[in-house]
C-alpha cells in the first residue's frame, strides 16, 4: 500500500490525482500532517509526501530504523514540478516509484543514488537474495576498479560494468579482490564480494498425512544444509496434487516464503528416478513423489530422496529431494519502433535496460546506445544478417545470459521475431516486446488511411518469390483492401512496384488516393498525396512506405481518410 500526505489545497489535488490511478494501491491519509506521516510509515510500503523535503526529513528521522525494512518515501514540492526519491531509494522502491509519480503528474524523478545516477544496476536491486558488502562492491564498480563476476549458477542478470567474467567451474575469485558471486551454494561471502542467490533449487517433498510441519522442515533445511546449499536459492516446493494441501506441506512452504506446486500421479509416474518405491505408488499412484516432483522440469539431482528422522523412533512421516533446474536464459524481442525516441515505449527502454546482451543491426543499435547500461555487450552486424544476428542472439540466451535482439518498428512485422522464435525452444524465456510498426506511423502522418481492413505487404523477393507477392496483391486489390507496401524499391529492385502498382490499376481508379512516407518520424521525414496514376516510383526508395486507398479512400482537407465501414456520405467540399 503506498499512503498519500498532503498539507495544501496544490498538494490534494496532485495526491487526489495519484489516488484515482492507483485505485485499490494507494490510501490517503487525511488530519494532522506529522500523525498522517506517522500513520502512513507505521501501515505502508511506500509514502508519497506533497510536503517540503525539510518538513519530511524533520518528521521521519525518530522513525527510520533500516535501509532494508523502512518505507520508501518519495517528495512532491507544491509546484508539482519534482518528484525526490528520499529515503529506500533501492530497498524501499522510492527510485521507482519516484519516476512513476514523475510520469503520472508530470514531474522531474529526482534520483541521486549512486548507481542510478550513472544507469548502473544496484546489486540490490536485482530482484535476487544479496549478502555481502553491497556498498563496496557498488562502490568499486562506480569507480571503475576490477571487479569480477563469477557466475557458478548462469543466470540471466542486467549488465554490470565488471573486469573480468570467470568461466563456469573455475576457482573461486583471488581472497581480497572485488567480486560478484553468482552461486546457490551455503558459502559465505569475502570482505569484497557480494553473493547473488539465484532461485535454481526445487524441492521435491513427500509426506504422510498428518506430517508435522516441523518435521518437513526440519528434513528440507537438513537436506540444504549436509549439501552445502542456500536455502535462499529455493525457488519451490514442488509434491503430488493429492498433497498440495496437507497443512505441514503447505506450512513449511509459507515459512520458506515459496510457492508450493503440485504436479498429477500420472505426471509424476512418468519421470524416470532413481529411487522408485512401492509404497507411494500404492498411496498416491506414483512410485515416485519427492524426485519425481523435483525432476519434473528437468536439472540436476543433487540430494537424492531422503526421509525425515522423528525422535520418538516411529517411522519417517516426509520425503525430501532437491535439484538444481537448468539455468534459463532471457531473450526479448524488442521492437524499438519507427525511429522517433518518443515512440520507442516504456516496455522496450525497460528491456534495454534489462538486457546484458544486445544483439542488432548497426544502425538501429546506434539509435538507442545511450540508454543502454554500463557493462552491455553489443553484438552488431550489417545489413543482410538477419539470421546470423536471430541465432547469435538465441545462443546467448542458452548461456544463461539476458538477451535483448532489437528490431525496427514492431520486431514481428518484417523483423526479427519470426527468425529468432524458428532458433529459439523451450530451453530458454522468450518475451515479445511489441513496437510501433512503419505502416502505423505513416499512416497517423497521412491521416487516416487505415480506418478500414488493410493489408501489409512486403515487395522484397528476397525472401519470397515474386509469384506468391503478386498473387496476394492480385487478392488484396480485388478485395478491395488498403494495401501498405513495406520495402518497395530499392537499387537493385526497381521493377516490383510499378508491377504492382499496375496489379492495384485493374480495380482501382486512377485517381484513388496514395500516400507516400519516407523516414516516418525521424529528422528528415518527408510526406506527400499522391493518386494512382500520379505516382512515380523512381521517387520511392527502401525507407518508404507506400499506402495505397481502397475504393472509399478519399483526400479530405490535404488527409488521408478511409471511411471505418459507414456509409459514405457526400464527400465535404
């Protein structure tokens, strides 16, 4: 819950503002401002203060108790003109929620942690379990000083501006160097070195009913611990569905603070392990319930079942295994739209961001560099290597890395979705990152040309043989649909759209509309109407975009319009 304080008839209205747009999120504290403060830091996560920065360090100082559990707490001045992350900038969100405030009322966030400030990721900002010195560890990495990352467990991370990354399996770092430890093993940190927690452990349990929670507990920490593994790096528990709600199972998962999942007998039977019994099979239909659960996903089985030892000597009541899942890797596919830096969207800066990897063409990677963070590495190639470029990203993300693969416009549109999902499998998290396409930004330029059903097509053979491109532009023209031409003529290619242009004149006439878009939305955009028969292709090139009108299509007031399916009526004059 994020509580709302304001002292003034400027501060209610902003704070009214945040109310109505996070309805169920947000809780307005009304009456005195230092007992509100006080409420607010006692009862939520997160404070929006539309007070003087002054006035909220005076008011939270006898309040704050630590980094890691005190509220984030963000300031609004009177003038609604900044929002100041003040106190949990990292733990307590207040960098994030600071930005969101900014983008809902229009502010400037105000961030000055460190890491921020130079668009580094905070090794506690990860979404992983940290121990370790944090602040010297980020401190090194600010000022440029070796530091290492080994990552023992390959996990998809942002990019961090580390010296030096250490091969799987190689020695631990040199004692008293700077480094940044991956690892879901029990070890304890250096006096430089930060230690990760990735969640790459499933426990598998077993239980008899009316197992004591302290009893399943007792056996899956017994279990980390003889293995010498993390307990922070436990991603679930993982049983039979006819145990999903045997009370100490469930307990022990609540008191772990992880899922509890549960996967069919028939499910379950159907995983080979290596410690088969009859006894459950006979119970719950499987001969398997603690390594099957555990191996459902695939991985490695590092503790093989073991059952529970009860002190009063009756026989064990729980079943434990535990196993290390195959690292997955992240692969976003990123649209980054037609050029114009306010039509790349929130989702797509935030996945460059997120990325540690990016894979694109020159010229679109040069478009968006500078949003990258310190320590990305850039995989860029040339024109024509749109399937070297789909399989060098894919490779990447199997090595466990997160993956950004950059397109223009919509990465599914004539881009790189299509190639990079025929590469990709289920070994790796594909996420689509949708963009505004080249069609959608000529065509807010021209008007209104796709109003009505329209079609896109690409005139490169490159790719597609001539007779399947003619054919479709013969059924496009006599469906009478809008036809947007991707690709439409290039030096070597210069005879496609006049045909196809000629395919269109069988069932249009020669004065239906055209529009003609060149670099939408960049420095140079040009724009023109022209008609069909007016149309000179020579003035067309590669970044082009030809719409052509239907049958409705009409120029209105110098726009492009095609009329959403009503009848038409007189045409305006």
């Amino acid at each position: 819950m994020i509580g709302l304080i304001s002292a003034t008839a400027a501060g209610a209205a902003a704070r009214d503002r945040l109310a109505a747009a996070w309805p169920g999120r947000a809780r307005v504290y009304d009456g005195p401002v230092g007992e509100a403060v006080r409420a607010a830091f006692a009862e939520c996560e997160q404070l929006v203060c539309f007070l003087a920065t002054g006035a909220v360090v005076r008011l939270l100082a006898p309040l704050l108790g630590d980094k890691a559990s005190d509220p984030g707490v963000v300031c609004v001045d009177e003038g609604g003109r900044f929002a100041v992350s003040l106190v949990g900038g990292h733990g307590g969100g207040a960098n994030e929620l600071a930005r969101e405030v900014g983008g809902l009322l229009g502010a400037e966030p105000v961030v000055t942690t460190a890491t921020d400030s130079v668009g580094m990721a905070g090794l506690d900002t990860l979404g992983l379990p940290v121990e370790g010195d944090v602040a010297a560890v980020s401190r090194a990495l600010l000022d440029g000083e070796p530091v290492t990352l080994a990552a023992e467990v390959p996990w998809p991370l942002p990019a961090l501006p580390v010296a030096a990354r250490q091969a799987q399996g190689t020695p631990e770092p040199a004692e008293g160097t700077y480094a940044v430890r991956v690892t879901d093993r029990a070890v304890a940190p250096g006096e430089r070195e930060v230690i990760l927690r990735p969640p790459s452990l499933v426990v598998g349990v077993g239980a008899s009913s009316g197992a004591p929670v302290e009893e399943v507990l007792e056996l899956v920490e017994g279990a980390l611990r003889d293995a010498e593994l993390s307990v922070r790096s436990v991603a679930r528990l993982a049983t039979v569905d006819a145990k999903a709600a045997e009370p100490g199972v469930v307990a022990a998962a609540e008191r772990l603070g992880v899922p509890l999942v549960a996967y069919s007998a028939e499910e379950l039977a159907g995983v080979a392990v290596p410690n088969p019994s009859d006894a459950p099979l006979a119970a719950v239909g499987t001969p398997s319930v603690a390594e099957a659960a555990a191996l459902v996903g695939g991985g490695e089985l590092l503790v093989p079942k073991r059952k529970s030892q009860r002190a009063d000597g009756r026989p064990a009541m729980a079943t434990c295994a535990v196993v290390r899942r195959p690292a997955r890797g992240r692969l976003a596919v990123v649209g980054l739209g037609p050029g114009a830096r306010d039509l790349l969207t929130p989702r797509a800066r935030a996945e460059l961001r997120r990325a540690s990897v990016l894979v694109g063409l020159d010229q679109y990677v040069d478009q968006i560099r500078d949003l990258l963070r310190p320590g990305t590495r850039i995989l860029e190639s040339g024109l024509g290597a749109e399937e070297e470029r789909a399989r060098t990203a894919v490779a990447e993300a199997r090595r466990g890395h997160a993956v950004a693969l950059i397109g223009s416009g919509d990465a599914g549109v004539y881009a790189m979705a299509s190639p990079a999902l025929a590469e990709a499998s289920d070994d790796i998290d594909v996420v689509g990152v949708p963009g505004v396409t080249a069609a959608l930004a000529a065509g807010a330029i021209l008007g209104a040309p796709l109003g009505h059903d329209h079609v896109s097509i690409s005139l490169s053979d490159l790719h597609t043989p001539w007779e399947v491109i003619e054919r479709r532009v013969r059924a496009a023209a006599e469906a009478d649909i809008v036809v947007t031409f991707y690709n439409p003529r290039s030096r070597g290619r210069d005879w496609q759209l006049p045909k196809a242009l000629a395919v269109l004149a069988g069932h249009r006439e020669p004065t239906t509309p055209v529009g003609v878009v060149r670099n939408a939305s960049r420095p140079d955009e040009s724009s023109r109407l022209t008609t069909l028969a007016g149309l000179d292709p020579a003035t067309v090139d590669m970044m082009t975009v030809v719409t052509v009108g239907n049958t409705a299509t009409r120029e209105i007031a110098g726009r492009m319009v095609t009329p959403r399916g009503y009848r038409w009526q007189e045409e305006p004059k």
